[in-house]
C-alpha cells in the first residue's frame, strides 16, 4: 500500500516510516522538511495548508508540541491541519493522545468522556480527535511515548533535576506509558482496522515513581524523587508562564500530576499484543553508549 505520513521527520513520525518499509508499505513523506532517508519521496506540507497527494492511505501525525505559545498556534496546526488532511479525502489513520482523558480510579477505555487537561496541546487535540471520529477516521490514542531519539519526555524530566533531587507532583500512581515502536507498530496495524478510537501502551502500566527511577538510574543515577504537593507544583509553572527558560510548566506538571492507565483491550482483541518495556529501552540505552 502506498501511505502518506504527515510529520515524517517527526519523532514518531520517522519511527512510523520505518515501520511502514518493514512491512513492505511504499511511503511518501510530508511534511516541512524532507524525511531524512533521500530515497524516501517528499511533499512539502504545512499545516493548515490543504492537504492532497497521490496516496491509498494517510497516517496523520504532523502536530504542535510544545510548553509554550498561543493556543491560536495549536488550533492551526492541530486541528485545521487535522481537518485539511481529513478533507483530502484518503482514508485516515489519525494519532491522538491519551491527554484527551480525564484521570480516574481505574483503567480509561475508549468510551470513557474526553475531559482534556488544560493545557493547549491537549486541549486541541481532543478537538482534532472528535473532528478524526466523525470523518470516519481510525483515531490512536498513546500516553507518554518514550524511545530512542525522544525529544519530549526524557529530556524535560531529566532536565528538571535540581541539585540531585526531581520534585514530582503528588504521591506515586499507576500510569501507562507507550514505547515509539509500539505505537509505530500500532499504526501499520490501524490501516486496517475499523474506524474508531483505538488506546495504544505497553503491556502493563507502571508505578509512576518506578518508571521514573529506572529512568534516573540510567542517566541522572543518584537522583532522589521528592513529591511536593500537586497545587504547589502547577504554581510553580504558573509562576514561570511568561519565562521562556521556564523549566516546570503545565504541560510537564499534567502526565505526573493527572496519570492515566490505559485499557487496551479493544486493540489487543483486534490482535495487536504490545511488546516493548521500557526496561527494553532502557537496557538498549546501555548497549548503545
């Protein structure tokens, strides 16, 4: 199948490519800069431009990331880029987040209400994934992907260590974190299921503070994990709102504040078993030192 990749070059996006080529799929990149592999063909694509191209299917993960910025800039980019794609015409795989749900006391499955967290990314990507849904899309739905080359979540958490502690918000809870290859996978698998929304993370969730220390014995070891209370924590952020070398905001205090764990089950029962932990991450960090 020949598939179109929005936001190829992308973190997630360049681990989809890949993944697409293994399984024998012709891939065409678009986005604003060409994919790094030059043999790979290129559309020059900038969201909210309309969005056409000589494809059977379309994976759509071209979206604004960021702590900072107007939510006009998100609104562009994620949901009128999201509607210029779903306006093509091609049938749509579209990446969502599990930011999109609210934190409960148990697992979240997908016909669990949207009750975004306040920050701009999550706020206009749950509207960009009801906008997927009512085209007739198939929606993924991934918490806090990590993997090699991840420009987002190791290198904020690893940058808020402070004189050897990381202050986390609120007590350790159980949260879903989802490997770049499982969801990669995940979307080779979605061109063919049914349209819907389908929750994407690794076999079994995590104990927050766990997962975090793994992580800090294997870059920043010696670190000590220091909880303070959660309103103190998005205090802090608001306090730094205008500072652009602000290291605590309300797009980092959220995923530690607000964990979600994740129910798969609906894509495992479409034979999708995830593999990856991020023990595997974290033991090929050490192998590729």
């Amino acid at each position: 199948m020949k598939v179109a990749v929005t936001g190829a070059t992308g973190f997630c996006g360049g681990a989809v490519v890949r993944a697409l080529q293994a399984h024998g799929h012709a891939v065409v990149a678009v986005g604003r800069r060409p994919f790094d592999d030059p043999t790979v063909p290129f559309v020059a694509w900038h969201a909210p431009e309309p969005f056409s191209g000589d494809a059977e299917a379309v994976i759509h993960l071209a979206a604004h990331v960021d702590d900072r910025g107007a939510f006009e800039t998100f609104w562009r980019v994620n949901v009128d880029g999201t509607a210029a794609v779903l306006a093509s015409g091609i049938p749509c795989l579209s990446v969502s987040t599990a930011r999109v749900y609210a934190p409960v006391g148990r697992a979240v499955d997908e016909c669990a209400p949207l009750a975004p967290d306040r920050s701009h990314y999550a706020r206009s990507k749950a509207i960009a994934d009801q906008l997927a849904l009512q085209a007739g899309a198939v929606v993924l739905r991934p918490r806090a992907v990590y993997g090699p080359g991840d420009p987002y979540l190791q290198p904020r958490l690893l940058a808020a260590v402070r004189a050897g502690r990381l202050f986390v918000p609120g007590p350790s809870r159980p949260a879903s974190l989802t490997h770049v290859d499982t969801l990669a996978d995940a979307c080779v698998r979605g061109l063919d299921l049914a349209p819907g929304a389908y929750n994407v993370a690794d076999p079994e969730p995590y104990d927050r503070d766990d997962a975090l220390r793994m992580l800090l014995d294997r870059f920043r070891p010696g670190t000590r994990i220091t909880p303070i209370p959660v309103g103190a924590a998005y205090a802090i952020a608001e306090l730094g709102r205008w500072n652009p070398q602000r290291r605590v905001t309300r797009y980092a205090v959220d995923p530690l504040a607000r964990p979600t764990v994740l129910d798969t089950g609906k894509l495992r029962g479409m034979g999708f078993i995830a593999e990856r932990r991020l023990e595997d991450y974290l033991r090929d960090a050490v192998l590729n030192d």
